[in-house]
C-alpha cells in the first residue's frame, strides 16, 4: 500500500525548524499534526474521514499511527506497482499486517506499469505517480473521505526548493509544496524525518525501507544521499536556512499575486467577447512581458510568446492550444481560437522554435539519449532521418487522420485517440500534430508515434518539446 506525499510547508505558516538534538514527544509530533490538520481546514470533530496514502516507510507510518493515536476516522491506501519483486510483495505484507494492528481499514491496488507506459508513453516515474494519484481521488470519492492525507515533510521540501532551482524555476516555484492543494493535505511539512524515525521508536512502531532509495540514478535520489548531507557538513544550519529562505519566498510571492492582479485590472479594457488589455499601461511597468505572461499564463501562452508580443509588429498572432492572442495598435486582445484545419506551419530545424512560440528543437550538444529524457507527451525525441523529410509542419486535426502510437500495434484514428483521452470539441481544435512527410508523429502534449525511433546511447538524434 503505498502512500505518496506531496511536499509543501501549511499556507501562511512559516515552517517550524526542529533543534538538531532536541526531538519532541509523540505527544508533541501528535500536537502539531493536528495543528496543521486544522491549518488545512480539517478537524477531526467534523467526523470527516481522511484516505492516508500509506507505503509501509517509516513517513507515512509514522503519519497514520499519529493520525490513528488522534482517532482521526481513517481509510488507509496502499499502491503495488510490483517494481521490486518480492520487496514490493514484502511492503503489501507488511502494510497489511500494520493497518490489521492498528484496526484501520485498508485499500490495496496492483497495477501494470508497463501496460500504461505503452499506452502513455513517460518515465516510470511519472508513471507510477499518474496511476497513484488517479486512484487516490477515486478512491477518496468511493470512501466519502474529505481529504487524501499524505506524509511529504520538511527534508522533501528542501529536495523540491533546489530540484526546482535546477530546472530553471520561477518565484512561484522556489515555495515548495502547498500544505493543501486539490484535497491534497501534507500534515508532516514542518518536520523532518529524522523527528519521524525518533516517534516511531518511540512508540515502538517499525517500518519497511525501499532499496531503491539508495540508487542515485534519479534526481531527487541524488540530492537526497549524495548533494544535501556533503552541504550539511559544511553548513550545518543550511536545511534551518532553506526553510526559512522558502517561508520568505512565499510570503514575497502571495504579494507579487496581488500585485499582479491589481496592475491586470488596470490594465483590462471591457469587452462583451474578449480579454483585452491596453499595451500603454502593461508598458508602465518595467517588465512589461513578464506582467502579461503572469495574466494569461493560465490561458496556455508561455513566456517567449509574450516577449515576442513587445517586440514585434502590429497585427502578429499568437497560439495557446485554446486561444489566440492578436497584437492591436493599442491593445492586445485574447479569444477562444477558431481553428481552420487547413492552416500549418511550417517546421524550420535551423532555428529553436517557430513563428508563433509553439515548439522548441535542440539538435546539437545533446548528451547520450535514455529514454528517461522524454515523456511521449510534452518531449520527445527522433532519430536524425527527421531531418531528411521534405516537409514538415504542425497543423491541426483532420477528418480521417491517423497516427501510430508508440506502444501499440498498428494505426488508428487520431479522432479516437481524442475520444480515449477525454478531449472535448475545444481542445480537440486546438491539439497542434506534428507531420513529417503525410505522416503524423507527435499529438504535442498526448501522444507521440513509433517512427524514426531512437537508441539508448545514441548521441545523435532531435529533441523536441513544447514550449510551456
């Protein structure tokens, strides 16, 4: 049974930086559970039942014993990926016979990780995070359950803080996990683990170890065991300093939203069928482009779209994959896009992306491919016989097209594919497709095709993402 926690310190809460050799009580780690339960909106009093996302490790032990000592009406949930042979077996056995102790009602579920990754092709990872969290939510509606606790704590949040610096975040990013977000709670964000494995031998629970944990191939792996403990030895305080760093960051970011929504409304032009916004007063600030993108962001544009918007002439439109943005002489003017299935463009491989912002391409300098770089969905990457096409374009859906989908036999309609994946009439005219030579390889964002595959190691070969 797997638990999955996300990471995030409690909203408007600054974490609470543990002594390093002072550990609390189970009475304590028990009090400020509750407390941040009660951050989160949720009160045992209320008889809601919460789903606790349980692996059998010692953080999510730790956090349904604390919850089940609070008699908190719990529903525990258990994922079996069966990665690990006879240990993922070990870890079901194990979470069985707790939750039998404990008098906890339990849900198992085994999945096929290899059968989704062949219909959705992406790392396993993401894979097993998909199918976990899809049926956390079911399972929360099945159960009647007000929340699915699960047991990220303050050394997760640290690991978020610099993967995101790593991958190039904005200030949004550099806050770390929310304490509740989409009937997600983190109750243990202002602990650590270490404060965890003193409760659990203090009231005498064990735990089961994953030996994956140990293997650095994964990013958050490596900073967990190789990059934190050698900062720690020579700043010992640097987790204290992090943590303290991101509760200032969130505080910085919950005032860059407000401002960010007062200088939209100022900016705003009514209109009885679009958003529009007058170019004079977004200039008066000094990033202008950052402003816009911070508006309509959530309409699917991404930056480079809206420096583009600051710098190019009169008339220019941009793509999301629902709406379309048009450059006017005094404003700039947003709608739901009206695709022509006819319109394309035009792929240009020397340059890193196209006219309106939609797809980035790297060809040089890329390091040996693993099928770990790609997702199949928003990345992808082909063999360098791409190049030798004649044409290539993105364009939209038409009647009759087909595609072949990485992982299964044959072709089959992209007007299925739209059906299988949920789509209505929106988004499907705004899916942009990849063709190279009448042949659709890539559903940007959905689905990529089996053709001009790439081997493991090779160095030579073009990647391909979306620009978000």
């Amino acid at each position: 049974f797997c638990i999955f926690a996300l990471h995030l310190p409690l909203a408007g809460r600054r974490p609470v930086a543990q002594p390093r050799f002072q550990h609390m009580t189970p009475i304590e780690v028990r009090h400020i559970i509750e407390q941040n339960m009660e951050a989160c909106g949720l009160s045992k009093n209320d008889k809601s039942r919460l789903l606790v996302a349980i692996s059998g490790g010692c953080d999510s032990v730790s956090l349904l014993h604390a919850l089940h000592s609070l008699r908190w009406p719990v529903v525990a949930a258990h994922c079996n990926f069966h990665l690990r042979g006879d240990e993922s077996l070990r870890d079901e056995r194990f979470v069985a016979d707790l939750c039998r102790r404990l008098n906890v009602p339990l849900r198992i579920k085994h999945f096929d990780v290899a059968a989704h990754r062949n219909l959705h092709p992406m790392s396993v990872e993401m894979a097993c995070r998909e199918l976990r969290y899809e049926w956390f939510e079911q399972l929360r509606r099945q159960e009647e359950c007000a929340a699915i606790a699960v047991a990220h704590h303050a050394d997760d949040q640290i690991e978020t803080f610099f993967l995101n610096l790593l991958r190039g975040t904005g200030l949004t990013g550099l806050t770390g996990m929310k304490a509740a977000r989409d009937h997600i709670v983190r109750p243990l964000l202002n602990l650590h683990r270490a404060d965890l494995l003193v409760y659990l031998r203090q009231v005498g629970e064990d735990f089961v170890t994953d030996s994956t944990n140990a293997q650095n191939e994964y990013r958050r792996n490596a900073l967990r065991n190789v990059v934190l403990p050698t900062l720690s030895q020579s700043f010992p305080q640097a987790g204290h300093g992090i943590l303290t760093t991101m509760s200032h960051l969130r505080e910085s970011d919950a005032l860059y939203r407000q401002l960010i929504s007062q200088a939209g409304h100022e900016a705003l032009v009514p209109h009885p069928t679009l958003t529009r916004y007058r170019t004079s007063t977004l200039r008066r600030w000094r990033q202008p482009d950052l402003l816009l993108y911070e508006l309509i962001k959530p309409l699917g544009f991404n930056r480079e779209q809206c420096k583009q918007v600051f710098s190019t002439t009169v008339g220019s439109h941009f793509f999301s994959q629902t709406h379309t943005l048009t450059l006017s002489r005094e404003t700039i003017d947003l709608q739901l896009t009206e695709y022509s299935p006819q319109e394309e463009v035009q792929v240009d491989f020397s340059r890193p992306g196209d006219g309106h912002g939609i797809l980035h391409i790297s060809l040089h300098d890329n390091p040996p491919f693993s099928p770990q770089m790609v997702d199949g969905k928003t990345t992808v990457a082909f063999s360098t016989q791409l190049l030798q096409c004649h044409r290539v374009v993105l364009r939209h859906w038409r009647k009759g097209d087909r595609m072949r989908p990485f992982g299964l036999r044959g072709s089959k309609l992209i007007s299925d594919l739209f059906t299988d994946l949920k789509l209505d009439e929106v988004q499907r005219k705004a899916v942009w497709l990849l063709e190279a030579d009448g042949q659709i390889l890539w559903m940007l964002g959905h689905r990529a095709a089996q053709s001009f595959l790439v081997s493991p190691g090779s160095s030579s070969y073009v990647l391909l993402s979306t620009i978000s």
